[in-house]
C-alpha cells in the first residue's frame, strides 16, 4: 500500500536583498575560511550545550530519502578516551611502518603527521560518526538506507562549519581500519565507522601546516 505524502508551506524560507546576501555570503566564507585542522589541543573543558546545538545542526543535513543514517557518538570519558588512542595508534603505527603506500606517505609529509596521536586522549570530545549501513524497524525489519555515504559526508560538514562557527578547533581523523570503534562504544552492527571528529580549544601554542586552498577557478567552472 503506497503512502501518501504529507506537505506543508515553506514558512520558514528567508529571503534577503541583493546587497544583504552578497554580504553574508562574502561573511560566512570569511568565517569557514578561517577554519583549519588542529592537531595541537586544549584539555580545557568545553561546554556541553555546545556540542548538543551542533550536533543538532548536523541532523538538519539533507540525505536521501529522509533516512538520517547516522549516528554520532560523543565521547568524553577519559577511559574511553585512552581506549580509543591505544587502538587508534596501533592501527596507526601499522599504516605509517607497513601499509602505507610511499606516494601516500609523500602526500602526508608536509602535514607532519605520523602514528602519535595524543590529540584523541587531550581534547575534551571525541566524536565518532557512524554511517547507518540499513535502519530497523521495531518488528526487526530491516529498512534500507539510500546515498548513505553522501548523506552522512553532509552531515559530517554541516557539524564541522556548527563547531567552527562556535568557536571550536576541530580535526577529522580516519584511522584504517576503524571498526575498534564500534567495538569499544558498542554500537549495533548496522553501523559502520564513518569518521572520528576530534573536538576542543586549540593549544595556546597550536601551530598548523604552512599550506593553501586552490583558488576558485580550479575547483570551479560556470557554464
């Protein structure tokens, strides 16, 4: 039996001047282009509502079917902090020492990074997205979820630019394999380990890589 849908108007839609939006436009680029990923955290504490308001933020992202395949794991117990590191680092230490290929190690060599990854036990969150592979009914009847990946890399960048435009440093970081995840937050196994987003204050003494954007015209054409 097919279901109808269900409408209302667009209510909340707001339109601005010409002159208005070529400002907020030029404004929140300015913001985002401030964004860069810290590797040098704060133990400082970060307020809770914060992260809830942003996390809220990301569940605004469109996604297909209106399925929201995602979850977002919030964790800042120090325990699970250190379980995390250790497992992250050893997934590490591998790819560094015997997976990586040496033109992906070029690739990462002026971002200085390596398998030290004491960030994951400093900042005061850690997030871990998961990707929602299908969804449950509750019959137990399994529901398919449509463009998951697209949905939740979307809504992965909504809850970046969120924390951003708080006031946060964040770093995305994608150990591989990742599926410790699942194991020490003991997520369902429908979900699969989409991202750790590493969340808190930079360091007063935080230093990033000296690199830059590519210009408009070679990310961009207009036709």
């Amino acid at each position: 039996m097919s279901v109808q849908p269900d409408f209302k108007p667009l209510a909340d839609y707001q339109r601005y001047p010409e002159g208005e939006m070529r400002q907020r436009a030029a404004d929140f680029y300015a913001d985002l282009g401030r964004r860069r990923t810290v590797r040098d955290f704060s133990d400082e504490p970060v307020p809770r509502e914060v992260i809830e308001d942003a996390l809220r933020t990301a569940g605004t992202a469109p996604n297909g079917a209106n399925m929201q395949p995602w979850h977002f794991a919030v964790v800042a117990d120090a325990q699970i902090k250190r379980q995390i590191r250790q497992a992250a680092e050893e997934e590490e230490r591998a790819f560094y020492n015997e997976r990586a290929p040496e033109e992906w190690l070029e690739a990462l060599a002026p971002l200085g990074t390596d398998w030290r990854k004491p960030f994951l036990e400093t900042a005061p969150y850690l997030i871990a997205i998961f990707a929602q592979r299908y969804g449950m009914t509750e019959s137990g009847r399994k529901v398919k979820n449509y463009y998951m990946q697209e949905s939740v890399g979307i809504a992965t960048g909504f809850l970046i630019a969120a924390l951003h435009h708080a006031g946060l440093a964040t770093l995305t970081h994608t150990p591989s394999p990742m599926d410790f995840l699942g194991q020490i937050l003991g997520r369902p196994t429908n979900e699969k380990p989409f991202l750790l987003l590493v969340v808190g204050y930079p360091a007063a003494d935080a230093q990033v890589p000296a690199i830059s954007k590519k210009p408009l015209e070679e990310i961009a054409s207009f036709v």
